[in-house]
C-alpha cells in the first residue's frame, strides 16, 4: 500500500511540475510513457513515421492542457485518451477512417473457433495490423481500448450500430485471418517433421 502511496505522490509532483511548463518534468513523461504510447499510435496508424509524428502532437497536447487533468483516475489513462484522440484525427484528415472497404467476403465470414495457442501477441498484433483501416480503429477502440460504441460513435461521428458492424466484421475477418495462420502453422510444423 505504502508503494501505491509513493507512486501517486511522485506522479502528483510530476503533474504539478508540469503544470508550470518545466522541462525536466515534461522530459520525465515523455521517457516514461513515450515507448507505450508510440505503440498505440502504431496500432491505429500502421506507418513508423506517422504513428511517432501523432505520439509527438499527443504529447504536445498533454503538455498543452494539463491544466485539464483533473488528478481523479488515472493520469497514463488521460494521456492514452488523447493519444487515440489525436490518432483518430490524424486519420480523419488522411480521410482512411471508415473507408468503404467492406467486401462480400466479410460479410459471410463463418464463426471460426478461438486463435491456437501457438499464435504469439506480436503475431495477433500483426494481424490487427492488417485489418482494412474502419474496422481495426473500431476493434482497437472497443477491444483494446475499451470504449462503449456510443463512445466510438461520437469519436468517430459514425452511428452505434456502424461502430457495432465495424467491429463484428473486424472480429470475423480476424478469425479469419488466424484460421489461415493456424493452417500454415499447421503445414510448416508437419513440413519440418518430414524434413527432420
């Protein structure tokens, strides 16, 4: 309990030294939450140098309104919420989000059974990755993120049941996706036991 304690006070001194523009304390955040926060960006961008130019404006927009944060909740959280907010704006102006790229495929998708164990999360990200841009901004909002789709429907000024279709397409198409690495799997695993 006393470690909670000490983390709360360091992060309150480190919001107040933010609070009067000090260097150090913005320094302090960026090297602590930099490495997490460019792997959300990436997760709805997709590009490096993209995803590194939105976690920059997130930053400079936590530096910015700091004044905002209200100390209730978490402070990593508030930083996260703008992070998506400015990657969600980023996408708006490349005008990617909710692209019209829904086929006839995704949409008879069957319900395949849960990801094997042997998919990895660097595996599963990649995949995420692959998703066309509508669907994986829904998926990572609500899956990863854990906004309600009336709060994806406001961000992305798109109705609840779009956000909802989004992300059941998004989920099928992923299901998809780890059947086809499951069956390579497969086949390599049963190719290097004949070659073995």
């Amino acid at each position: 309990m006393g470690r909670i304690l000490a983390l709360f006070s360091q992060e309150a001194q480190l919001v107040k030294a933010l609070r009067k523009e000090d260097p150090k304390a913005q320094r302090q955040v960026y090297d602590k939450y930099s490495t997490r926060m460019l792997a959300l960006c990436f997760r709805y961008v997709c590009d490096d140098m993209a995803a590194e130019d939105v976690m920059v404006e997130g930053f400079l927009k936590v530096f910015e309104k700091i004044g905002q944060f209200s100390g209730e909740g978490s402070f990593e959280g508030w930083i996260r919420r703008i992070m998506v907010n400015e990657a969600l704006g980023y996408l708006r102006k490349q005008k990617r989000i909710l692209e019209d790229n829904l086929s006839d495929e995704a949409n008879n998708i069957p319900d395949y059974a849960q990801a094997d164990q042997n998919l990895q999360a660097e595996e599963l990200l990649a995949l995420i990755e692959a998703l066309p841009v509508g669907y994986r901004t829904v998926f990572n909002l609500y899956a990863i993120e854990g906004y309600a789709h009336m709060e994806i429907a406001q961000m992305l000024g798109i109705t609840e049941s779009t956000s909802k279709s989004q992300l059941h397409r998004a989920r099928a198409l992923l299901q998809k996706m780890v059947s086809n690495w499951e069956e390579d799997f497969k086949k390599k695993v049963e190719y290097e036991k004949a070659s073995g």
